[in-house]
C-alpha cells in the first residue's frame, strides 16, 4: 500500500467505472489465480498455441500476473460490453457472404478500451495521489480471464471465455494494476451446469474437454493467427467464417442477460455484418486497407483475409463465384493463390 486509502473508495471507485462505460468491476490481488501457470505451461508443452509464438513468450509474467509488476497489490477487471443487435448467426445461411466476428465489425476495441481504463485511472490517483497505475488491454502479457473470474465479474465457461450471470459474455476485458491496496471482491461461481451448447455449437470440434480449447482448430484462430494455409480437412468446416468466429459465443443460453453495447463504435457498420465474397476478393491492398479503416481485420492483412475468402468462396457450392477467384489463383502470395486454386476446385 502506498498511501491511505479512503474508506469509501471501492464504492466511489465502482460509481465512476460504470460513468465511464463499464458495465461491471472487480477487484482481485495479483497472485489470486495461482493455477494460471500449471495450465499455461501444460498448454504450451503440448503445442497447443500453433502460430502465436507469444504466448511461449514471457511465460513467468503471463502465468504470475505477480511477478508482471512486483509492486501492484490490486489488479481492477473491468468489463465493457459489445452485446450484437443483430442475430451473429443470419450470415451462415447466406452462402455469398463472409462472416465477420462480431468484435471486428466496427472500431478497434483496444484504443477504445484502454482509454477509459487510463480515466478510470487517472481518477483513481486523484483520491490516493501516492498511487501507482499500469493499464493492460489484451495486448501484454496478462492473463484476463483468470483475474477477472478471480475478481467475481463471472467465471470461464465450458468455451473458456468468460461468461457472466449479469452479462452473458459478448464482453471485453481491461485491467489496471495498482499499488493501492484495495478491497477485493468474491471470485466468480461457475454456472455452467451440464449445459453444452457453446461445444456443441463449434463447427469444428476444438474443444477436446469442456473448459479446454484447442486453438489449432479453432476457426478464431485459423483465420486470424494462423499464417500459412490451413489443413484441407478442415476447410469445409470454415464455412463462410473469414474473420474470427462467435458461434459458441452466439450459443451460450447465459446471453438472455447480456446488456446492450452503450459505445456506439461497437455498433456493427452495415458493410461488415455480411460483405459480399465476390466483392472481398476482388480488393487489392489499398481497397483492403480502406474497407477495413480502424477495424481489428485490418492487421490480419489482405493475403490471409483474402484466403479466408477464397475458402469461404470453396465452401459457398456457388459456381457464379468461380470468376472472382481465377485472378487470385495467380496472386503473388503463394498461400493465397494455393487457397483460390482450391477453392476452384471446390466449385
């Protein structure tokens, strides 16, 4: 502890997180997810996370939020709501059209996120100036979910995410650390029960065991992380997946609760809730770049989204698509090429 702290200062703490946009907050100490490591290290012993190499990295921070910054005392979760108003699931049946993660249908959640995190803070060393602060979003090495069932904002479901009574789980994750002190909350109850729609629901079967995740044949990852091609086997289970997946998201029955999204930039832009594949396909970079302006698709880069596309266009069983792919079968990316040949094959 680095200062007095108010006795009220939970309280007021909570009243100016929810002014700021958060739906929820929790507070939990650094050390309070003690298993973190064991199961990281189990998880990268057996190769589980594929292509993201960053997750073997730094592993002793990732699995010891403790040892990230000795000095923190609290770490405060805070949720912040993306709820959909539309049904994520109307675009499967349309076969033309590319299905886009609810999370990257509009602005960048990081800067967004992190920017309140940084208010919610500064604040926070207004009523105890000798504090200290460090503000995380998804982008450091820090286990969120973990911290946030340990701070009570929910528990991780059979589908790993975590899941709220309150909230349902169309929600990000920020966290501030802090050398305050602070009073900390109960640790979330896991409600699953016997359910097992989000499992059931996965096109691929990436989960070998409820509360375990295969990463390798998650759809998330295959078209977000994954860089070279994917397994043919698993191409037809894409669909028309070319960014990100919520299928077990959409499925959890705990959703019936979720709060609408307050951040009107979560709100989905009309030409991302189902893109046209033919038109995708056809975007060279600077078309990629522009469509995708500000949106978390835009880092992916145009080659993997682009055989995303291609899949999708393979898996569609629309031969009118045929035309869109024969330019990309000569594309210089040669997973991208390989990906359109495929999928001409499909057709």
């Amino acid at each position: 502890m680095t200062g007095p702290v108010p006795e009220d200062i939970y309280a007021k703490l909570r009243e100016h997180a929810l002014f700021e946009g958060f739906a929820d907050i929790g507070i939990c100490r650094p050390w309070a997810a003690p298993e973190t490591a064991a199961r990281l290290a189990a998880f990268v012993g057996a190769g589980m996370q594929g292509d993201m190499t960053w997750m073997a990295e730094r592993m002793h921070w990732r699995g010891d939020a403790a040892a990230l910054w000795p000095q923190a005392r609290s770490v405060i979760m805070l949720a912040e709501p993306y709820t959909p108003n539309h049904d994520p699931m109307a675009v499967m049946k349309q076969t033309d059209r590319g299905a886009i993660s609810v999370y990257a249908q509009n602005r960048d959640y990081h800067d967004i996120v992190k920017k309140r995190l940084k208010r919610v803070g500064r604040w926070l060393i207004e009523q105890a100036p000798d504090a200290e602060i460090k503000v995380f979003v998804d982008t450091a090495p820090v286990m969120e979910k973990p911290l946030a069932a340990a701070a009570g904002l929910g528990w991780q479901g059979k589908h790993t995410n975590l899941v709220s009574r309150d909230l349902g789980n169309w929600f990000f994750l920020g966290a501030i650390f802090t050398t305050l002190e602070l009073p900390v909350d109960q640790p979330g109850t896991d409600n699953c029960g016997t359910c097992t729609s989000c499992l059931d629901a996965c096109p691929t079967g990436a989960f070998p065991a409820p509360y375990q995740l295969d990463p390798r044949r998650c759809i998330s990852y295959l078209t977000i992380e994954h860089k070279g091609p994917v397994e043919e086997s698993l191409r037809p289970m894409l669909g028309n997946h070319i960014y990100g997946c919520d299928d077990c998201l959409t499925a959890c029955p705990w959703n019936k609760y979720a709060v609408a999204a307050k951040e009107a930039r979560y709100h989905a832009r009309t030409d991302l809730v189902a893109p046209d594949l033919a038109m995708l396909a056809g975007l060279d970079d600077a078309g990629f770049r522009a469509l995708f302006s500000g949106s978390p698709v835009k880092r992916t880069g145009r080659a993997r989204i682009l055989r995303n596309v291609a899949y999708a266009i393979g898996n569609s069983g629309n031969a009118k698509l045929a035309s869109a792919l024969i330019p990309l079968t000569a594309d210089p990316d040669p997973v991208l090429a390989e990906a359109a040949s495929w999928a001409l094959s499909q057709l």
